[in-house]
C-alpha cells in the first residue's frame, strides 16, 4: 500500500504572503501613482490627507480584488508560463475556491470603503473597473484576440478617473486626458513584456501581439502608440504650468526616441533588449505624473487656451 504524500503545512506568515502575492502589490504600485497626480490636479493643490489616504486604500482593495480573481480565471494559464509559475494558485499555495472568495470580499469592501469615505461615484468606478477587468479583458478578450490589451489596458486608466471623482464628485476632460494618457502608454509597456515572453504566451495559448505578429510590426505599433501618449500628454498644458509642459515635453521625446531605436535595432535584425523599454516605460510614467504632481502644488498660473 503506498503512501499519500500530503503538501507541507505552511506557517500563518506563508499563507499571509500567498495572499497577499494574489493581490500583485507591484501592479498597484503603479495604479497608485497615477491616482495622487490625478488628485492634486482635481484640487489644483493639495486635497485633505484623509481624502488621498481613504481613496489610496479604497483603490488598493479594489485593484487587489481584480487582481485576485484573474489569478483564480487565469490559474491554467500562469501554471504553464515560466514568468506567472510562481503565483500561489499555480504553486497551489491557496486553494481556488479561497482565493475567489477573497477577490470577491476585497471588492465588496472596496465599495463600501469608497462610499463611505468619499462618495458613491468613486465607489461606482472602482466597481465597475473590477468587474471589467475580469469579464471583459480576462474573460473574453485576453485569450481571443491580439488587441486584447489595447481594450483590456482600460482597467488600469481608471485610477485617474477614481482619484478626479474622489476630490470633485464629477468627471472632467483633464481626467479623460489622463485616461487616454495611460491608455495609449499601455500597448507599448505591456507589448515589450510580452516580446520578452513571447514563447511563455504562445505556449499559454494567449494571442499578444508579439505571438502572432513579427517583431518588426509590434515595434512599429509601439513607436506609433507612442507618439500619441507623448501627443496627449501635451493635451494638459491649458489646465497646467510650464513646470508640467517642460517635463512633459522633454521626458516624452526621451521615450520616443527610445521607441524608435528599438524598432530600429529590429529592423537592423539587431538582438533587442525589449525588458530596457519597458522598464523604461515605466520611468517615464512616473516622470509624467510626477511632474503634473508638482505643477498642482507649487501652483503657478496655467498656460490656459491659446485663444
């Protein structure tokens, strides 16, 4: 009679991490990035601390809780691919029927948290975002079509639109402007990952880009995507001050011109460092929002209209 080999017991701080792992901390990092800028420029100023600290925590609950439950969609894809391979439900470090449930109290709590903190719009937003993300991106694009993270990257815009609500309790054009802005960033962000991964994807069965297209045609798309990030990232200035237009301007040709040496290195059938870009992506990002963080603060005249 052989015997069943049972899995190791985990102690309460491993258990703690897988579900913490769940919720992809880096991930909302970024998310969190993009929603104080948002705030400071809805105030043109400094909001209340409570504000910034309540609609932080109310939207870290909620991108926690997509995250988790594309983990729990997508637990057969990351099984199979050697970068998601690590991720508990893969490793079989929480249960599957724990981890729904978990995404499904964080996003409940979410909205609570939301509404009661700083109005039902905002608790709205972060709702409708989860639900989003799973059904439409996860559920139905990701694994159908090479435009999925065109559609599906409209998840991660909406912590400017979140971060606007919570100060204004409406939603303006400079919120939409932001919205395009990480919009348009997140095909060339997301398409260099996937160049990298391309292999991991293909064998997944998940159609990105760089699967079914050839590198020369993804870093056309990505030079192309962006230029109209930096394009709209210039839409700003009527509602900012020159500090923002400098930093704008200067970082956004830094990044283009990144685009094109990528595109220009695989049109040379040169070995591409496709991680740099993104990495570098990522910097740029940051750079623009931080810079319109700054601009809302310190506070001097906007340009206004050209008319």
């Amino acid at each position: 009679m052989s015997a069943v080999t049972e899995a190791p017991a985990r102690s309460p701080r491993q258990v703690v991490g897988a579900y913490v792992a769940l919720t992809k901390p880096r991930v909302i990092e970024l998310l969190l990035i993009t929603t104080i800028p948002a705030m400071l420029l809805a105030e043109r100023g400094l909001p209340p601390l409570w504000l910034i600290a309540c609609t932080l925590a109310g939207g870290t609950l909620a991108a926690g809780s997509a995250n988790a439950l594309n983990c729990y969609v997508d637990a057969d894809i990351d099984s199979v691919m050697k970068r998601t391979s690590a991720r508990p439900l893969a490793k079989d470090s929480i249960p599957p029927r724990n981890a729904l449930v978990f995404g499904i109290v964080l996003g409940v709590v979410s909205f609570g948290f939301l509404w009661l903190t700083t109005n039902l719009m905002s608790a709205v937003f972060a709702v409708a975002t989860i639900l989003f993300y799973i059904f439409v991106y996860t559920l139905v694009l990701k694994r159908r079509t090479s435009q999925n993270i065109i559609w599906g990257g409209m998840a991660g815009c909406m912590p400017v639109i979140i971060g606007w609500s919570a100060v204004t309790g409406t939603v303006a054009w400079p919120a939409l402007v932001m919205f395009g802005v990480i919009f348009f960033w997140t095909p060339p962000h997301t398409w260099a990952l996937a160049m990298k991964f391309k292999e991991d994807y293909a064998r997944a069965g998940v159609p990105m880009l760089p699967v079914v297209a050839t590198a020369q045609q993804v870093t056309r798309q990505i030079v192309i995507y962006s230029w109209i990030t930096v394009v709209c990232t210039l839409l700003l200035a009527p509602v900012t001050s020159w500090i923002y237009l400098a930093v704008a301007a200067a970082s956004g040709v830094w990044f283009a011109v990144f685009a094109h040496r990528l595109h220009g290195v695989v049109r040379r059938g040169g070995s591409t460092n496709t991680m740099k870009f993104f990495h570098l992506s990522n910097l740029y990002l940051m750079l623009v929002f931080c810079g319109l963080a700054v601009d809302a603060v310190v506070g001097l005249p906007v340009l206004g209209w050209p008319f």
